[in-house]
C-alpha cells in the first residue's frame, strides 16, 4: 500500500475556551462564548493538512475506547486510519484562546509507561515520505523507517530537555518553534551536528522563520500576509509543516516550500479551531502565485 505522507501519532482532543484576556485573571465565573470540542493535536493536524493539499495519508495512532476517541475517528474518516488501545484514553487539552488569537493550552497526555504503538499498525504502508509526532510511543519507530525519509516537530522545546532528543537526532528533517530557545540558531546547528538532519525549520510565528541546511548559514525567511482577521492561532505550526511537506512532495525548491508553509500557517490563523478548517490545494497554490 503506496502513500504520500505516512504520519505516526498524536490525535487528541481539544476543548476551546475563548477567554476575554490571557493571562485570565482570578474569578469565580467567566461567561464565555460557546465552549466546543474539536479535533486536535499535532499528528492529526499533519495529516488532515496533507489530505486537504490532495496528498496521499495515512495514520497510525493509539486513542481511548471513550467519546473523545469516537470524535477523532469521526474527525478522520476520510483518512487511512490505523487505531491502537490506547490503555489511558484519549489525549486531551483545554485551549484558552485570547481576542488575539494567542493560546494557552492545558494538556493532558495521557501518559502510560512501557506503551509502544503496534508495528503492525503501519508495516504495510510503503510511504514516500513519515512524520513521526514526538509521542513516548513513537520514539522506538525509527528503525522501522530505514530508506524513507523522517519529519517530526519538536515545538517548544528549549533544546536541553531530554525527552525531544531521540526525534531531533533521528529526523531528517525538523520543525520546532523559537518560543523556548534562548539561542534558537545554535540549537539548530547542534541539531545538525549531532543528528541526521538534513534541515531544520524553527518557526518564529509573526516573525516568520529561521531555515538551516548543511553547508549553509542560517537564512531568515518572513511570515505570510494574514489573509483575514486573526481568529485563533491553534494549529498553526501543524499547518506550516503540512504546506511545507507539500512543497516538498511535490518536488519544489526549499524556498518555496517555505513560503508555502507560511501560507498554509497564516490561513490557520483566520480560522476557529484547531484543524477544522485547513488549507486546500487550489487556495493555498493560488495564493503562493498571487
């Protein structure tokens, strides 16, 4: 079985609490809009992207037998799902979002010692491409994936902890965020001087982007004009990477494949939710030739 984009965990739940300001101040009762569950998480925004962008997808994940797994299977039925028990339930986050889009999120992992996501889940996918979420589950994946190439995302990692390691060594390409790097193009560099990598992308949000290769300095790349109002700024950097992997599917330049997922970033943000709304293919291209 051929596929474009073979994504391996991280479907979760988000409930979207729009707030009047962040940080929320102490008070016993807030009225807010209309509180909603969405389909959320960094794996599921990746592959619901991709799909949306006319790629090939499948994914392999663990979710809960509870009513959060049966909104994610819902929200990804028209994907080629493989689902595992996942034996803690479903991942969860509570999303605070502000007037300006900004977020804070409150994230339940679910987290189960020893857990590993089922090879069989996805041995039968020949993909040309894999983008591993950085899942506990999923770090043993890597010698499953000989011969293809590897995406992950590292977000907000501070470029010391532990933990990302594993995902920033094995990866050959990889996306993280500057919000937690002091010196986001010296942890570039060492992600490159001690993985595999053959580029890094870290995402600076409104300030664009910082894109490393072998052999190259650090080039700055800008954000894409907002194509509307701000309205939530939630899978945003998910977008990026979809729009991103599309360029590069689709055999483009390195710079195009990051205007690309800037475009692709910059419509998450003018749309409610997480993924509910993605980019398609004709848009995103027609606003790349604009």
């Amino acid at each position: 079985m051929t596929r474009d984009v073979l994504v391996l965990g991280g479907a979760g739940v988000d409930t979207t609490v729009y707030v009047p300001e962040l940080p929320l101040p102490y008070k016993d009762t807030y009225l807010v809009p209309p509180v909603v569950d969405r389909i959320g998480s960094t794996g599921a925004g990746v592959a619901l992207g991709c799909h949306a962008l006319g790629l090939g997808v499948a994914f392999a994940d663990l979710i809960g037998d509870d009513p959060q797994g049966a909104l994610i299977r819902h929200a990804l039925r028209d994907l080629d799902c493989r689902w595992g028990p996942a034996a803690a339930g479903t991942r969860r986050s509570v999303l605070l979002v502000g007037p300006d889009g900004r977020r804070t999120s409150l994230h339940d992992p679910k987290f189960t010692p020893g857990e590993r996501l089922p090879r069989e889940l996805y041995s039968d996918v020949r993909p040309r491409h894999v983008h591993v979420s950085i899942m506990n589950f999923c770090r043993h994946v890597y010698p499953d994936l000989d011969g293809v190439p590897v995406s992950t995302d590292l977000h907000d990692w501070d470029g010391a902890a532990d933990y990302q390691k594993d995902f920033a060594y094995g990866s050959d390409l990889v996306f993280l965020s500057a919000a937690a790097l002091p010196d986001p193009a010296a942890t570039m560099r060492d992600i490159l001087e001690r993985g595999r990598a053959h580029t890094v992308v870290c995402t600076r949000g409104a300030g664009g982007c910082l894109v490393l290769t072998r052999g190259s300095e650090v080039r700055a790349f800008p954000a894409a004009p907002l194509p509307g109002p701000v309205a939530d700024s939630n899978g945003a950097g998910d977008a990026f990477v979809s729009g991103f992997l599309y360029g590069t599917l689709r055999g483009r330049p390195l710079e195009e494949c990051v205007r690309l997922g800037a475009i692709a970033g910059a419509h998450a943000c003018t749309v409610a939710g997480t993924h509910e709304s993605p980019i398609s293919e004709r848009l995103l291209l027609d606003r790349a030739s604009a």
